[in-house]
C-alpha cells in the first residue's frame, strides 16, 4: 500500500486514465463507431462512478477522454479532445461533489452527471461543428438527447451495479483510502 497520499492520487489518476482509454479503444476495435459516435454506448463511462470514491478520478477521467479521443475515429476527434473531456471533466467534478447524496443508498444524482454534462456538451458540439446550417435548438436538443441517452444508459446499466459491487466488497476502503 502507498504511504504517500500524493503518490496514491497521481497512480490512482494514471490507472483510470489508462483504463478509461485502454476501454475505450478496444470498444472501437471491437464495434467501430460504438463509442465515438452520436448514439453511443461508451462502456469506458463505466468509470466515471470511481469519483464517487476518489477525487484521483477527476483528472484520470479527463486525461483518459482526451487519449480516447486522440485517436477517434469520428470526425469529431479534434473537437471532442477539447469539449468530450470538458464533459468529463464537468461529470466527474459533480459526481464527487454529490458523492454522498443518495436516495435508497443508490447515488442517483452522482448517475444522472455523466448524461447531463456530456449531453449538453457534446449535443452542442455535434450541433455547431456538424449540422450544416444555422444552429437550430430543436436539432440540439435531438442530439444533446442522444448522447445524454447513451450515457445514462452506460451509468445505469453499468455504473450502478459496479458501485454496488466496490461497496459491498469493501474495495472502495482498500483501494481508494489513503
């Protein structure tokens, strides 16, 4: 175990931003355009729920979210290493900040940032850089839908039963407690 708690975040930062890439490229190898593209399934947003336990996953996210996107193989590639991991950056601040609100003991709020921050974020990205023509708020919405609908579907499907798992196995003490 690392004594150091500066050592610990920057490792525990440097795993989440492999992983959250390693994920996400092998998905597009596996299923191209599954998790770049406007209707996307990004499993690698697993992830965001490790800010519920560490503060170590706020900048992992967001340095994973530029390495996935480096090499994107949509055309939003350039745009989306800016505002992609802005989204994250935005999603995971505000799930650890909202990390012990919980109804049932489910953090609902920490589930619903993801789909929130990139659905704005990336919707408007797909809208201004993408659609030709003026930006028109009813395409906006359609697109900010989109992607926020992917992404709760991730954290839902995914993300819930994965926090239910590090808790109940007590691995957010042994693994994220400095």
């Amino acid at each position: 175990m690392l004594k150091n708690k500066g050592t610990l975040y920057l490792v525990q930062a440097a795993v989440i931003a492999a992983l959250y890439a390693a994920l996400t490229y092998a998905q597009n190898l596996l299923i191209p355009g599954s998790a770049s593209m406007a209707i996307q399934f990004r499993v690698s947003e697993i992830l965001t729920m490790l800010a519920l336990f560490t503060p170590a996953a706020i900048p992992g996210l967001t340095i994973g979210c530029i390495l996935a996107n480096i090499s994107s193989v949509s055309i939003l590639g350039p745009y989306d290493m800016i505002f992609g991991s802005l989204a994250s950056l935005g999603a995971a601040a505000a799930i650890y900040l909202l990390r012990n609100a919980r109804i049932f003991s489910i953090p609902i709020w920490s589930v619903l940032m993801p789909a929130i921050f990139n659905g704005v974020i990336v919707g408007w990205e797909i809208e201004f850089f993408f659609i030709e023509g003026d930006f028109n708020f009813i395409s906006f919405l359609t697109q900010a839908g989109c992607v926020a609908l992917g992404e709760l579907a991730v954290c839902v499907i995914l993300g819930i039963p994965l926090v239910k798992m590090i808790e109940k196995t007590k691995l957010d003490k042994r693994i994220f407690a400095a």
